[in-house]
C-alpha cells in the first residue's frame, strides 16, 4: 500500500502540494491526472525519494520496489533480448553468483531462489514482452545502437515491464508506442499483478488499464474509484453542485454588503452594520475548481475541390530500389476522415509521405486536383522546430508581409499565448512546440491535412480540442494514431496497411482491436453444432429475460442517480470524512460496473430474440 500523508513541496517558490494526502490501495491500478504543469511528474520523483518533502510523509511496505521507466536506454552493443533481462537485477546478480560459488549451502540458496523466480522461463517472458512493443525474433537480436531514441525508449519500458517492481510507475507510457503496441500495452497493464501508477492523457489506456483515478488539483490529491469516464462524470455532479453552492453565497454576501453600505455611516445602524461584516468574515470561500480553459484551434478553412482531389491506380512507392509499398488503389475525397492503422514497419508513415508529395511514386498513376494544398504533421517536425527563435520568429519568417498583430492572432488561435509567443521554442513545452507545429502545418488553408500521432505531448483538454477541430475542418483528414479515443471520435474510415499494400478495413476499431488482441493466441477447436428448432416456449423464455434485464437496468440507473447525489455533497469531500467518501466512490464504481454487465446481458438477450423470430 502506497500512503502519501499530509505532503507539502514547492518548485521555486511555487507550491505543488499543500496537505496533499492520497492512499493507493496494494495491487491497484491508478490513473494520475491533473492540469499540465500541477506536478504529476514531480510526484513520481517524491515517490521515487529523488527529491526531498518540506513535510508530509510517502511510505510503503518495507523492501517494496520501485520501478520506471529511464529516460533512454543507452545506445550500447547489447542486444535488445540481453538489455531487457539485465533489468531484472537480482536475477542478474544470482546468475553471476551461481557460476562462482563454492559453498555447497550458498548454491542450494541460490538455485532455490532462482526457482521462486521463475529464472529460468525469464529469456520467454522477455521475448514476449518484446514482441508486443513490436519487436520480432529478428529485432531483439540486434544492438540497441542499431535503433533510434523512440525504439529505445520501447526496450527501456519492456526491461522495467519484465522486471516487475511492487510499485511501477509510468508517465506517458503511450507516447513512443504506435496503435498495436498501445492496445498490447493496456491489456499488459490490466493484468499486471502489482500495483501501477500511469500519468496519461490516453483516454483509452485510462478507461481500459485502471481502476481508480488519483486527481491532482489545487494543490491536493483526491482518489476516484472507476476509470476515467467514472471520474469525469462523479468530478461533473461535484462541480456543479460547488458552483451552485458558490452562486448562493456570493448572492448572501453581496446581500450583505449591501446592508453594510446602505447603513454603516449610521449611528442607529452601526450595531447591525458591524453584525453583518462578522457575517461576511464568517463565510468561508467554496472551492469551485475550473476545468482548464478549453485551448481551442482554429484551422483555416479551404475552398471546395471538385472530388476527388487524390486518386492512385495501381501505384507502387518506397525507397531508392526498395519498394515497400504496392497494389495500390486508393481515392480520397474532401470529406473523408481516414485512419491508417498496421503495425510499425508496415508502411504507414511511407504512404504519408507518398500522400503529401515526400516520397515519389515508383510506379502506377497518381491523379491530384491542380490546385490541392497539403499540410503535414509528423511528431520528428515538432523537434525540428527552431529552438533559438520565437514562435513569432517562425511566422516572421513564413508570413513576412502579415504585421505582428495578425501573427500574434495566429498564435493565439492556436492557444498560445502573448507571452509564450515571445518564448525561445527551446523553453516552451512539449505540448506547445506540437501546438506551433499543427499552427505551421495548417497555415495554408490546406485540403488535405496528414497528421502522425498528433497527440503526442497535447494534455486532455487539447486532445479534446483537437478533436472539435478535426470534427469542423472541412479539407481531408489522414490519421496515425495510437489514441483510439481519438481515431473513433474522428475517423469514419479505417486503411488496413499490411502485406506491402493498403486496403479498407472493412471491421470497426473494437474489431480491430480484439484482432490485435487474439492475434497470438491460438484458434479454439469448435465442432459444427446443428441448430435447435425454435419453439414458442423458448421464444416466450426469450422474451421474460430481456424484460428482467430491462427491469435491472431500471433499478441501476435509479441506485446509480441516487449515489450520484450523495458524491455531489461537497462535505463528504472534507478530510473528517476521506473513509465514508471512499465507501461511497466504491459503492458507485461496483454500481457502473454491475449496470455495464446488466446492459451486456440484456443486449445479449435481445439479439437472441430477434434471432429467434427472424
């Protein structure tokens, strides 16, 4: 069990916690999230014992270990097999010792504990780890200097998986990973047998890998049990109801003060008016915490082309005398809103490229309307930024005829602000580097916009953002993408790039993940089953069960609005009562869990009626 007791810590004068206290039940797998900036990273860093509390106290079980992922992994000769077992120390260590030692007792030892390890099955376990961050057989044999700082990034985070601390803690896990490794990671993590901290504005990871949500916020932590649609809508009820509470205070403090003023200078008054003023100092302030400002963007719009404005037949690309892509028949119209999805190394970013005039077609036809503008978005973009110049020194440079006032309106439709635009690029954060990038990308009112994984570093409010954005663009939308929230908010359709060629996916992205998932397991032997008559008994039968899964699913929702109401109390969130608050945010959390099941069964039923009466 993790216990963070009463923490305060500042960052130059600056605090991040004030009292800040939160209890991490063992084995649970917690969500942080909180504005950028808030101090989530330097949580993991007072966790870790990298930095010292001014007060306050974070404990765990004595010999508990700690694991994260490192900043890189070193660009060594080691293979990729051999770096991801050394992370597992003490199986390292024990190795080492058992070819040395002499004492007949010390080598018992050693191979018992080698035993309880599992240290012999060790060099499968990291394999597979391996290969579901996209690495093949071939792959891990190879040097880590053979990979690029992204790809070790990936070895970094299978040597900390595979060693398996009591507490892992991750901070944005997702960020170099592509669709498939994402998907592979949050099954991973949902079956991870300690307990996990994530920092992610992954929407799916948070919904799908955890199972609490640790919030941190005005300089406290509030512990959510649910995933982070549970917590989005219990933190709503609270919000509401905080606002409200503040609107009827204020209304009796300017009541107030309004008595104070109308009669202070009089003597016959003054008694009341002085009663009255030890009213207002007796109100204490209601916190209504404010979701952060959505940062909005604001894409220029293109003209209308005549459809389509690309279509290839036949076409083949790839690099020097290496094609890597072929087959391919392909149209793209203005409205189309397409995902691109297949493993990393198939060809997504070739067929970007291709699309927006980087690579050339090798052979085949390519048709574009004559007047088609492309913007492009690559996450390597956002670190070819300028780091010695402004953001206003890039629009300077692209725009000179425009006037600082029109630059600086482009900025802010991009959600930078005055000050941030007179910043070195280089001291602006990740999240704002990727904001002037989608701001360049966009600037000429392109037709067609290619984004690779554009949400890289964009905290949740901007990824919400961008979605309103894409959703009211009116040009083309090319989408590589590792947020499956985002792919099924914005996509209506899927290209399946596999096998040297892209074709339509013609399943949705559920399928597409549940393939993914059952990918490496193997197929289950089934036995043809002749079909059962229908008779009027079972369909009957049929019929009382959807109706008892409808009469279920009454009584759930009208627990789940009443526990609803009782987390809108802002009192329960006072520290007295932390323990009854928890009770309550549990009831809650088995109350979705047990409506979701009821929906399940009752759509089952229903499905299984229809079939009946077809």
């Amino acid at each position: 069990m993790l216990r963070i007791s009463d923490i305060t810590y500042a960052v130059d004068g600056r605090n991040l916690f004030e009292g800040a206290s939160a209890t991490i039940p063992e084995g649970h797998k917690v969500g942080l999230v909180g504005r950028n900036g808030t101090g989530k990273t330097t949580l993991f860093r007072l966790i870790r014992g990298e930095l010292v509390l001014e007060s306050g106290d974070i404990s765990l079980p004595s010999r508990a270990r700690i694991g994260g992922v490192a900043q890189e992994v070193p660009s060594s000769d080691v293979s990729l097999i051999d770096t991801v077992l050394a992370a597992d120390k003490e199986r390292a260590a024990l190795l080492a010792e058992a070819e040395h030692a002499t004492d007949p007792a010390r080598i018992a030892e050693v191979q018992a504990r080698l035993n309880d390890i599992d240290a012999w099955s060790a060099e499968g376990r990291a394999a597979s780890i391996l290969k579901g961050l996209g690495f093949d057989d071939e792959d891990q044999k190879r040097p880590c200097s053979d990979y690029s700082g992204g790809w070790r990034m990936r070895v970094a985070l299978a040597g900390v998986l595979f060693s398996k601390p009591d507490l892992l803690l991750l901070d944005e896990p997702t960020n170099y990973l592509d669709l498939e490794g994402a998907v592979w990671l949050e099954n991973y993590l949902a079956r991870y047998p300690h307990t996990v901290i994530i920092i992610s504005h992954d929407r799916g990871l948070l919904n799908r890998a955890v199972g609490g949500i640790l919030h941190l916020e005005d300089k406290k932590l509030t512990f959510y049990q649910g995933n982070y649609d549970s917590f989005v809508e219990t933190r709503a009820a609270r919000l509401a109801v905080a606002e409200s509470e503040a609107r009827k205070q204020e209304a009796r403090r300017a009541h107030l003060q309004s008595f104070v003023d109308r009669f202070r200078a009089k003597a016959s008054k003054a008694v009341q008016a002085q009663s009255r003023l030890k009213m207002i100092a007796k109100l204490k302030p209601i916190n209504t915490p404010q979701e952060a400002a959505l940062r909005a963007f604001s894409f220029p719009e293109p003209e209308e082309l005549s459809p389509p404005i690309v279509n290839i037949e036949g076409g083949a690309t790839g690099y020097g005398d290496t094609t890597v892509l072929s087959r391919l028949n392909l149209r793209i119209d203005q409205d189309d809103r397409i995902a691109l999805l297949g493993k990393n190394g198939q060809g997504k970013s070739t067929l970007s490229k291709l699309l927006s005039d980087r690579l050339a077609l090798m052979g085949g036809r390519m048709v574009k309307s004559s007047k088609l503008r492309i913007g492009y978005f690559a996450q390597h973009q956002v670190d070819e930024l300028h780091i010695d110049e402004t953001p206003l020194d890039h629009l300077r440079r692209l725009r000179p005829a425009e006037g600082p006032g029109k630059w600086r309106s482009r900025l802010a439709g991009f959600g930078l602000t005055a000050n941030q635009a007179d910043t070195l690029v280089g001291r602006l954060s990740g999240g704002q580097k990727a904001r002037l990038s989608l701001l360049l990308a966009t600037i000429d009112a392109p037709h067609m916009l290619i984004l690779d994984e554009p949400t890289n570093h964009l905290d949740m409010e901007s990824r919400e953002a961008l979605v309103e954005a894409l959703t009211a663009y009116s040009g083309a939308v090319i989408l590589v993408s590792h947020d499956m929230h985002l792919l099924g908010l914005v996509a209506d359709r899927l290209w399946l790039v596999s096998d040297g060629t892209v074709k339509p996916y013609e399943g949705d992205l559920e399928s597409y993940r549940d393939m993914l998932l059952a990918r490496d397991k193997p197929a289950a032997k089934t036995e043809a089953v002749k079909p059962k008559k229908v008779t009027r008994e079972s369909v009957q039968a049929l019929r009382a069960e959807v109706k008892k899964g409808e009469q279920r699913i009454e009584k759930l929702n009208e627990m789940r609005d009443k526990l609803a109401k009782i987390l809108a109390n802002p009192e329960l969130y006072e520290d007295a009562r932390r323990g009854e608050m928890e009770v309550w945010q549990r009831k809650y959390a088995e109350v979705m869990d047990g409506l979701d099941r009821a929906e399940t069964l009752w759509m089952t039923a229903l499905e299984k009626l229809e079939e009946a009466q077809a």
